[in-house]
C-alpha cells in the first residue's frame, strides 16, 4: 500500500482509503516516509496498538489504531515512559 494523503502528522491515509492514527511514540519514525513509500499493515499483539503499518524498504514499523479510535491514555503513558 502507498500513502495517499499524510497530511497531519499523526494521521496517514493508505490509497486503500484507510486511515490510521499513528503512536505518538512513533511519530519520528514517518518523518522518512513519502508517497511512494511502501506500507504493509499488520495485525499487532501490542497493548496501545491494533495494528503496524511496516516500511517495506527498512522494515521500521509504527504502531497505529483506526482513525476516530482513541488511545488509552494509561497506556500511551506506560509506553512514552518505558515502562
């Protein structure tokens, strides 16, 4: 899948229509990311997340949820502090 619209930077739109809120945590790692990039979306087993969105070119992966979801704020929190 390639980005068709990434206009905020916590919110990118697949060219499959879907849009997907990215982890604050991950925020840096879509700095590198263009149109022409090549994203997979994989099911994720991690506690803030549903999903990753993987870079096929360097394999960095991002956690994410579906647009209009929310993030659980104890656990956005765990996660930033590294706990």
């Amino acid at each position: 899948m390639k980005i068709s619209a990434h206009a905020e930077s916590h919110v990118v739109e697949l060219d499959d229509g879907s849009q997907w809120q990215i982890f604050p945590g991950d925020l840096a790692t879509t700095l590198s990311w263009k149109p022409e990039t090549d994203l997979h979306l994989e099911p994720s087993g991690d506690r803030v997340s549903s999903h990753a969105l993987v870079n096929a070119a360097d394999q960095s992966r991002v956690r994410v949820i579906k647009a209009g979801e929310t993030w659980s704020d104890g656990e956005v929190k765990k996660m930033l502090q590294g706990t």
